[in-house]
C-alpha cells in the first residue's frame, strides 16, 4: 500500500504539472479542448491526492510497522480514533494533508464552477494547479510520508524491515480536539487559496465587474469560518491539556494561525466596500494576497525551525522550498498588479469622514497594524539575532502591551461601524444609533467597577463589549419591532425573519456579538489567581469561594496509558459540591511520555481548574494545582456564536434585498441584449 | 448647532464610561513577587534541555526540563529578599537576555517597540490622505454618477437584479 500510496501522489503531481503548464497553454491559446482536458487533469490530481491520502490512512489502521511514517506516530494500542489523527501529527503527514485539504477545495471549485465564468476559470484553475504542485512537490521529494524502513543485511544491502510495534502517537494529540483542531486549522489556512485563485485570475484575465467578488466572498468566509474555529480549539486544547491555567500564549505557532485572520477578517470587511460602492479594488486584491502568502508564511514558520516553539513540527529542510515559494508568488502578484493596475481604478469618492467607508478604512488600518504588530514580534528575534548576533526573547507581556490596545480599538469600531451609514452619517442618526448604548455602557461599567472589576484594560475592554452588544441589540431590536407591526409575530419569530431576510448583514452581527462575548472572557484574564501546594490525603487547600480537599487517588487502566488520577473534593461554604479527577497519564509507548489531564469546574462566572503537577521531589506528597479564572467559558460561548453567525452569513436570503450601485458609464446605450455594464450590479442589500 | 450638541453628548457618556478607568488605583490586585518577576522571565533558554520559551511561571510545556528548576531559583531569591532589579540580573548572567520574556527598549531592539506605533500612525496619516483625496472630487462628477445610474432604464433593472440574484446564490 506504501508503494500504491507513493505512486498515486507521484502520479498526481504529474497531473498537476499538466493542469499548470497546460492550464497557461489553454490561455493563451484558447483552444476549447485543452481548456477541458486541463480542468479534467486538475480534478484528477485531485482525486490522486484522496487516493494517497487514504493509502497511508490504511497503512495505520493495518499497524503497518514497516512505514517509517506509521513507525514514528503510532503503536498497536493507539485507537483507532487516534490512528486518523496520526496522519497529521508529522510533518510528512501534515503537508500530505494540508494537499488533501486543498485538494477537497480545488475539487469542489472545479466541479460547482465547471459551466460558469468561461472566461475566469481557466486563470483560477492555473492559479490551484500551481499552489497544489507546490505541495506535491513536497510530498514526493521532500517530505515523503511512504518512507519504508531499512537496515543493512550481511551482504550490506539495504533490506527492507518491518518493527513489532510503533514509537506511538505525542500524548498531547492524544484529546479529541486534537483529531479536530488540526482539520479546522488547515481548512482555514488551504481556504484562503481559493480566494487568491479568484482575485490573481481575474486580475490576470482583467474579467470585468465585481463577479470575482461575489464568487470569491463566501469561499473567504468559509475559509475565515475554519480558520476562526482552528484558532478557537487550539486554544481550548491548550488550556484543557497543557495544564498551564491558559489559552492564549503568543507562542509564534499560535501567531502564525493569527496573521492571515486578521487580514483575512479585513478583507471580509473591506469586501463590502468593493462590491456595494466601486472602491477599495487595490486594497482588496492585496488584501487577498497578502492573506494567502501569510497562509504560506504559517505553514513555513511551524515547520521551518526559523522560530522556537514548543508546538512546531521537528526543524526540516523545507525552508528553502517555502522562501522560493513565497517570493515567486509575491512576485507574480506584483507583476500581474503593476500590469493590470488600471483595471482596478476606483469608481466612486467618499461624501463624508462620518461614513460607513471611512470606519471601514480605519478597521482595516487597525487589522492589519495588529497583523504587523504580531508579525514583527514573531519574528523579530531572527532579525535581531541576523543584524547584532544577540539572541533575544519576544513573548507574551509584548505582544499584551502592543496588541491589546490595537484590540481594544477594533472593538471599538466593531460597535460604530454597522451603524454609520453609507457615504454620510447625519448627526440625528449619530444621536439616535449611539445615544443610549453609551449610556447603557456607562451605567453598567460604573456598577461593574462598583463590584470591583477595577482592572483599566479589563473595564474599558467591559464598557466597549457593552456598548458593541447594545448596538446590536439595538439594530435587531428596530428591525423586529418594524416587521412586528406589519406581521403582528412574536419577537423571536420577527428576529429569525428579520436575519433570514438579510442573512448576510444579521449575521455579520451575530458575529459580531460572538467576538463580543471573546473579549469579555479575554477581560476576566486579569482577575485570575492560582495557589500550589503539596498536599497529603485530607489536607485542604483555599481558593476565591472554594475550598478543595484531596481524598485519595488511584490508577486508572488504559490499552494505552496507566492514568493516575487524583480525588479532589470541591466543597463551597463547607457544602460538598462535587468530585474533580485531575490525572497524569503514563504512556506505555517506547518513549514512555507522560500528559495531563486538567479537571475544570467551569460557570458563565469562573472556571475552577484543577491540575495534578506530579508528585514534589522532596517531600514526594501530590502537588495540586488550582486557578481560578474567571468569565472564560464566554470565549467558547463567543467562538461557537461566531461560527453560527459565519454559517447564518452565508446561507442566501430568503427575500434578496436588491440596491442599486452607482455608475460611472453613461446609461443611454443599452438595449436588452447587450451585457451588463461592468459597473452596473445589483447586490445583495447590506446597509 | 445639534451637530455640536451630539457630538457633546457623545463625548460626555465617553467621558463618563471611562471615569471608572480614570479613578481606579493603580495595581489595585497585585499578584506576589516571584510572579510578577517570573512573568518577564521565560524558560528553556541558555541551555539544550528543551527551547520551550514559555513564560516562566506560566510554562505549558508539559514536562518542561528547566521551569521548575529556573522557579526554584527564583523563588529562593524571593525569599532572601534580592531586589528585583538584582534578581533578573542574575538570571541574565546566567542565561543571556534571550531569558528577559519582552526585548529591552534599547538599542536594537527599541525597533520592536516603535514598530507598532510606527505603523499605526503612519497607516492612520495613510488613511487620512486617502480619505481627503477621495473627498476633493469634484461635485459635479459625483452627481452625474448617481443620476446615470437612477436613470437606468426598467429593463436593464430587471436583468440587472436576475443577474444579481443569479450571483449571489452561487
């Protein structure tokens, strides 16, 4: 299966050469049946990629312990649950399935678009085809997950050896969200190729209108959807098994996945600059590209060893190929932008500061200072040891110090911009949108201080969290109340109508909501406390309200692992409240590594989070460590809100509300026949 | 006159949402002093046991080979009552600054700090240029856009909206 597996991706780069090389003959030569046959070949890498795919899949679920891959990430007793997580848990299998996951894409946009935009496709089908050979030439030459293993015989000839059983998978992919944290991940990171196949082909074929926009609109969200939900349960993986009290360390793994949400969350913004008033086409057509060559940046950091962290894939070779990579795509990006630049020439001017467009320039200028912040601090140890040879550390109290104002000021505008209107904002509308979230705000941040959340950052992230939420109760509120009186309905019916009639604006609100509920979570972090200790059976320990008391422990059996697992009760004013099993798990693998297993108490108000950190080497009693952090459990609530609102966004409305964009081209000539003006498009209402 | 009146309203709720923030003590909730000292330290540096590069009282690296050994030191410092100042010191002697958790804002690395700020006012100088050159067009020409496009004709309307729908439901 090794070999079949390593030919299909052989073969599939073959096809993939064919749909890039052939792909560009087709342009230029138009010919019909070399445009089909480069499209077939494009769906055929595609399928050669499942077929390797599922190969070395096979190869785990049969325990071939011949594969050096199958060796290094797994062992017999892994479950089987486990075993498909194993594909992605090397750097051979990961780039393998970051061509898988891209292949899913390339195949779905190849199949839905098969009869449409004649003229585009064959650009964006050049443009998949080159991102995928990329890969394959990865996953054949460079990082092959087929390697067999081998040891010399007695005549010094290689041969060919099987081992009774694997080294077995890393104890911190052993968690459920480990098996779906990754897919997410790299769903988001291959996503964003479709957008830049979009955006680089139409800018190539200079395809007239905002089409590519529509077209490439609800691909980017789906790619920002996966993306948002990766970053999301990375950080709940980190923060239920790593055992540290926290979710977000401004590790440069974590800030790679960061970087192209923040500018691929710009452009879903700006987008609508774009398609509802002509503008802003250079700054989209960058942004796209930017976000997709930060896509690439990610891939490269977490497998290159240009930057230290503890969750990056083990330091390869492959830095080259992704610099070389990089660089050729930005240059082709410029190329084609300096060639084509007067295609995309803004059509109409800004009426007022107080507008819509201009918070929309400002919460661009606001992502993307975040985007460079982040960027410059991951990296900014490389430069720094290449320029003066002193190897410095950039960690979380920089990142905290540079980028929560940045935050701050996003949320800001997340409440202000939905309620300026476009081109000019009267000032009785200023009044009437913003009057009473503010004073809502106020009055509710003066009684939280009261209460004593008298942290600056954590109060003035509460305040603008209030006022952003009463802006959006606020809007749905108007909306319902108007279809309420036509309709006589309840409220919940005229909220669900109001969204469904406009899905693309509500739920950009319930979005907008879910980051709401992040940062409140986010601001409860400066309230978190934590007490260590060695304790012996009986002994209590004090935190916030409760008090926990250690009972006994045992062990607990496992095919894979021996967990030993604390009893820890939880008693609140002297009542028993429950039973919390922090464990250590000892895993029976060749390298024999421990993990942890956190046992969380969690409420809207805190999270109570118990650790078991071994045992103390002096004195060798149990060592609990407890945190208590409070307002976390509304960063999942926000995450899970989020995605809702993302998949809301993208369903069509059940009534299109149609409005009419301006248009620079005289209307005079224009019988029935002819196509549409370029500038002339009716598009999906989003006021 | 009612422009200006909103826009006092407006900034008087500001003012008055951020009073709180105005008046609260400073460092109200501190945390002990290993904690806060160990927070602008980071582990696995200066050595080959592991290059985890966590914060120090906050390492996530499960079986990290230096925090709790680096912790003990600090806490031992703590507990003689070494100054801050001479506590990092030490750590840095022993580790290199690759050990401070944030760059020094100093020589090279005050790039790190001013980058942002660089940026961000640079961007916004960016924003307001474009903004002001979009704004300078003439009015005329504005006009004669939105009367073009109110004087499309029914037809061209009706096809307009097809094709709109058309693209949207893709």
């Amino acid at each position: 299966m090794d070999v079949f597996g390593s030919f299909a991706l052989l073969l599939a780069l073959v096809c993939g050469v064919y749909a890039f090389a052939g792909g560009i003959a087709a342009i230029i030569t138009r010919h019909p049946l070399l445009v089909k046959s480069t499209r077939q070949a494009g769906m055929a890498t595609c399928v050669l990629v499942f077929i390797g795919t599922f190969s070395l899949e096979y190869l785990f679920f049969t325990d071939n312990f011949a594969s050096a891959y199958v060796v290094s990430h797994s062992n017999k007793d892994l479950s089987t649950f486990y075993k498909i997580a194993a594909l992605w848990s090397g750097m051979e299998g990961s780039l393998l399935f970051w061509s898988f996951i891209l292949s899913i894409y390339v195949l779905s946009v190849l199949i839905a678009y098969r009869n449409k935009n004649g003229e585009l496709m064959p650009y964006v089908g050049v443009v998949m085809a080159g991102v995928q050979t990329f890969f394959l030439l990865l996953n054949n030459f460079v990082e092959s997950p087929f390697k067999s293993l081998a040891a010399p015989g007695a005549n010094g000839i290689m041969n060919l050896v099987a081992r009774s059983d694997g080294n077995g998978l890393n104890p911190l992919l052993q968690y459920p969200e480990m098996v779906i944290h990754p897919p997410n991940l790299y769903s988001g990171y291959t996503g964003f190729t479709i957008p830049f196949a979009f955006a680089l082909g139409a800018l190539l074929a200079r395809y007239p209108g905002e089409k590519w926009i529509h077209l490439t609109r609800k691909w980017a969200m789906i790619a920002w959807m996966f993306q948002s939900m990766g970053i999301m349960l990375g950080a709940h993986w980190a923060y239920a098994v790593l055992g540290w009290g926290g979710y977000w360390g401004w590790d440069p793994v974590e800030n790679a996945s960061l970087l192209p949400w923040l500018t691929g969350t710009a452009f879903l913004h700006s987008v609508m600059m774009q398609e509802k008033r002509g503008m802003m086409k250079v700054w989209n057509v960058w942004l796209v590209f930017c976000t997709f060559m930060l896509c690439i940046l990610g891939t490269f950091l977490t497998r290159s060893g240009v930057v230290s962290s503890v969750h990056a894939f083990a330091q390869s070779n492959i830095g080259p190929w992704f610099v070389g990579f990089i660089s050729l795509t930005f240059l082709t990006c410029l190329v084609a932008y300096l060639k084509n630049r007067d295609y995309l020439k803004s059509e109409n001017q800004l009426d007022s500061v107080i507008s819509r467009e201009s918070s929309f320039l400002f919460n661009n200028l606001l992502f993307l200072v975040a985007c460079i912040a982040v960027l410059s601090g991951t990296l900014f140890p490389v430069f720094s040891e290449w320029f003066t040879g002193d190897r410095i550390s950039v960690g979380a109290p920089f990142f905290n110090k540079v980028d929560i104002p940045i935050g701050l000021l996003i949320l800001f505008l997340t409440g202000v911009g939905p309620l300026l209107a476009w081109r000019k904002t009267s000032p009785d509308s200023l009044k009437r949108n913003f009057g009473w979230p503010l004073a809502f705000a106020a009055v509710c941040a003066t009684v939280a201080f009261a209460l004593g959340f008298r942290k600056p950052y954590s109060l003035i992230c509460l305040y603008l969290c209030l006022f952003v939420a009463a802006t959006i109760v606020l809007e749905f509120y108007r909306g319902a109340t108007v279809i309420r009186a036509r309709s006589g309905a309840s409220y919940p019916a005229c909220v669900i109508d109001l969204t469904m009639r406009n899905t693309r604006r509500y739920g950009g609100y319930i979005i907008h909501m879910g980051m709401v509920f992040v940062f409140v979570g986010l601001s409860g972090a400066a309230f978190n406390k934590d007490v260590q200790k060695g304790m012996r059976f009986g002994e209590s320990m004090h935190i916030g309200p409760y008090t926990l008391v250690l009972q006994t422990s045992d062990t607990k059996p496992n095919p894979n692992y021996t967990a030993q697992r604390m009893v820890v009760e939880v008693l609140r004013d002297n009542q028993p409240m429950m039973i919390l099993n922090p464990e250590k798990r000892h895993f029976l693998t060749a390298k024999e590594e421990n993990g942890t297993m956190v046992a969380i108490y969690s409420t809207l108000k805190e999270d109570l989070y118990v650790v078991f950190a071994g045992d103390d080497p002096e004195t060798n009693l149990p060592v609990i460590h407890a945190f208590l952090n409070p307002l976390v459990k509304w960063i999942w609530f926000g995450g899970v809100l989020v995605v809702f609102g993302t998949l809301t966004a993208l369903m069509p409305n059940r009534r299109a509300v149609l409005v009419l964009a301006g248009t620079t081209q005289p209307a005079a000539a224009h019988p029935a026949a002819q196509p549409l003006p370029s500038s002339v498009s009716l598009r999906e209402g989003h006021d | 006159m009612t422009k200006t009146r909103t826009f006092v309203a407006i900034a008087a709720l500001l003012t008055l949402g951020m009073l709180p923030v105005l008046i609260a003590p400073a460092g109200a909730q501190q945390t002990d002093r290993a904690k806060q000292i160990g927070g602008k330290l980071v582990c696995g540096v200066g050595t080959s046991l592991c290059n985890c590069k966590q914060i120090l009282t906050q390492c996530n690296h499960v079986g990290c080979m230096n925090s709790s050994m680096m912790l003990k030191t600090l806490d031992e410092k703590v507990a003689k009552g070494d100054a801050e100042e001479s506590i990092v010191q030490a750590f840095i002697l022993e580790f290199g600054r690759e050990v401070l958790a944030e760059p020094p804002k100093s020589g090279f690395s005050l790039i790190a700090w001013l980058m942002p700020s660089f940026y961000l006012l640079a961007g916004a100088a960016l924003v307001i240029f474009v903004i002001s050159r979009w704004r300078k067009r003439p009015a005329a020409e504005a006009a004669a856009t939105s009367q073009a496009a109110m004087a499309l004709p029914p037809e061209l309307l009706a096809r307009a909206r097809a094709e709109a729908t058309r693209a949207t439901e893709d």
